[in-house]
C-alpha cells in the first residue's frame, strides 16, 4: 500500500514542481507596453499601435471587416484613449479588436517609431460632422468621360523623348521596359472579404493577368508574389525597388461603386498628426509628377466608355511613398451589386493597358 502510495505521488509533485516553474517563467516575463490611438476623416478610420521595436516586428496580424487581431511575442499591457471607437478585449498575448461598419481594411508596419497602421473606410455615420481643427484626406472624384486630355500628351511626348535615346529594339515604350505589380495582401492578410470574395486572392488572380497582358507589349513584368503568400511591407517595397522599374502597380479591391488610381500624397498641410506620419518620403517625391501623369493617363482610358468612371485621388499609403519610381494603387470595384467577372476584367486590363500606351 505504502508503495502504491509513493508511485501516485511522485506524478503529483512533478505538476506541482512543473506548475511552480510555469508560473515563475510568466512572472519573469517582460510586459511590453502597448499603445492604440486612432484618428478619422470622414469615411477613413486609422487606428495605430505602437510598441518597442522588437514587440512590433514579432508580431502577427490577421484583419477582416469584423476583426482585427494582433499576437503578440510577449504578454502586454495596453494604452488606449477613453474615446476610442471600437471594442477591444485582450487574452495573453493577442490583442482584438471588434470593428463595426468597416467596407474595407489593409494593414501595414512601419518604423521609426515601430508600429501597426490599420487604415479602414467605414460607413459614413447619419448626421455625422467633422470635428473643428482636422483636415481631411482628399476623397475620391470621379472623373467625367474625356477624350486625350493634355496628361495624355503629355505622357505620350515624355515617353517619345525618352525613346529617342533608347535602342529601337522592341516595340516597348522606354518609359516602360520594366514594370513591378504588387498583388495585394495575401496569406493571412485576407484584406477584403465577403462570402463568395477573398480580396488576396482575387488581386493575385487581376495582376496574373494583367502581366500577362502587358507582357504581349514586351514589357518585361516582376510580380512581388505569385502565390498567396504573407508579405510584410517593408519586403515588398524593398524587392521592387530592387528591380529598378520604370513603374510600380500595386493591385487592390475597392467596396466603391467606380474603380480608383491613387498617387502618393503630396501636400499634408492641414492633416492630423496619424497622417503627417506618413508625408511623402524623398523618394517617391522624386517622381510624384509624373505618377499623377500616369494615373490620369489610367482613369481617362477607364472612362473613356460613356456610362464609365472612375475616382483620381490622393492617400498617404506607405507603399506608395517607399517606392523610388512611378507608383500608383490602382482598385477594382467590388460590390453586392458589382461582381468579379471574366469580361468586366478583361475590359478593365485592357484600360489599363491603354493607359499606359505611348
């Protein structure tokens, strides 16, 4: 009896001796100090998090119109104004936010100082008004049908320049021998989804083919992924700036009723503080000209059709300032009403496509 007493016992004080060291593990554990604020113009919702550097670059995020979630490599406490705008609840390491009324969201990391941007448009609030002292980020502007505007010559007269000091070996513009497309999102960063609609995976499919496309041109084309992969910002604007191209596309969804080219913001005169974080870095300010040039180029041939539009505008996003080349955000609408098909695609590649003729 007494043995079978000590062969029972002996399990009971390894749990006890692992649980002693368990908890001795968890209170030797560092606590990060986490910080959420957030600010909104109108209809554009950025909530930032910011934390040490380690904290940031270990961390994980996984984001959908309903949730945010972020993981983090140790246990936090967390820092967040009174009046914030959503729901938030923690459980060891991982950080959740409940988002309401959110259309769209994208997710970036960016540093000095080290932090988690999510940028979201929500739904307008009934009666809402925007408070005093706050500038607002351009929203978008449709533009009308146009015939070839003085952008498109413009465009057209610049790459003819150019070409008269390349070699006539290729039909190719000069000004487009190699362009980048980005495929947005991808792995757990599903950016837009609905029931039928995965925003990651509908972006990688439009870029295929959209460097198919432009490949038949001769224009040698670098996808920034081909699969759906996870790829964090910085390594995305670090391989296509590595590849030295004549123009960067990144690839997008848009819950707006037109599609949308949008450039680096120039001007944040007037912006809060969220935004002036984000001011055009020097290299993208070295082609913002001529990006705005090619945009338009772009929305003009996606209107070209009378009963089309599309929204020529302005944001402070990240990728679009990093870049050291033309770079625009070009989205496809996607809604309840506007579903992904063959022929809308086609259509909306070959307008870009023109666009970007000489």
């Amino acid at each position: 009896m007494w043995k079978m007493y000590r062969i029972m016992k002996r399990p009971v004080i390894f749990a006890g001796i692992f649980l002693v060291c368990f908890v001795s593990f968890l209170s030797a554990e560092k606590t990060a100090q986490i910080s959420l604020r957030y600010s909104r113009q109108d209809t554009l919702v950025r909530l930032v998090v910011e934390g040490e550097d380690s904290v940031i670059a270990g961390s994980t995020t996984i984001a959908s119109p309903a949730m945010f979630r972020i993981d983090f490599p140790t246990l936090f406490e967390l820092k967040k104004p009174q009046d914030f705008i959503f729901e938030t609840s923690r459980k060891d390491r991982t950080l959740s936010i409940a988002l309401k009324d959110v259309m769209d969201i994208r997710v970036y990391k960016l540093s000095n100082p080290s932090r988690i941007v999510a940028e979201m448009k929500v739904k307008p609030a009934a009666g809402a008004q925007q408070p005093a002292g706050q500038g607002t980020v351009p929203p978008p502007k449709p533009l009308g049908p146009t015939a070839v505007t003085p952008a498109k010559q413009q465009l057209a007269a610049t790459q003819q320049a150019q070409s008269q000091t390349a070699a006539p070996a290729t039909a190719t513009p000069a000004a487009f021998r190699t362009i980048v497309i980005d495929p947005g999102h991808g792995g757990y960063d599903f950016g837009m989804i609905t029931q039928d609609f995965k925003e990651k995976d509908f972006s990688l499919s439009l870029a295929k083919d959209l460097g198919a496309a432009l490949a038949k041109k001769g224009i040698k084309v670098v996808l920034t992924r081909r699969a759906d992969q996870s790829l964090p910002l910085a390594e995305r604007v670090s391989f296509a700036n590595s590849k030295t191209p004549d123009l960067f596309l990144s690839i997008h969804a848009t819950p707006d009723d037109v599609p949308a080219v949008t450039t680096a913001l120039m001007d944040d005169q007037g912006t809060d503080v969220v935004v002036r974080l984000y001011k055009l870095a020097a290299r993208q300010s070295r082609h913002i000209d001529r990006s705005r040039m090619i945009a338009r180029s772009i929305a003009e041939a996606l209107t070209a059709d009378p009963k089309s539009k599309a929204a020529l505008r302005e944001l402070p996003a990240p990728i679009l300032n990093s870049l050291d080349a033309p770079a625009m955000l070009i989205e496809y609408p996607v809604t309840a009403k506007k579903t992904p098909d063959q022929k809308a695609r086609d259509k909306f590649i070959s307008a870009i496509v023109k666009g970007l003729a000489p």
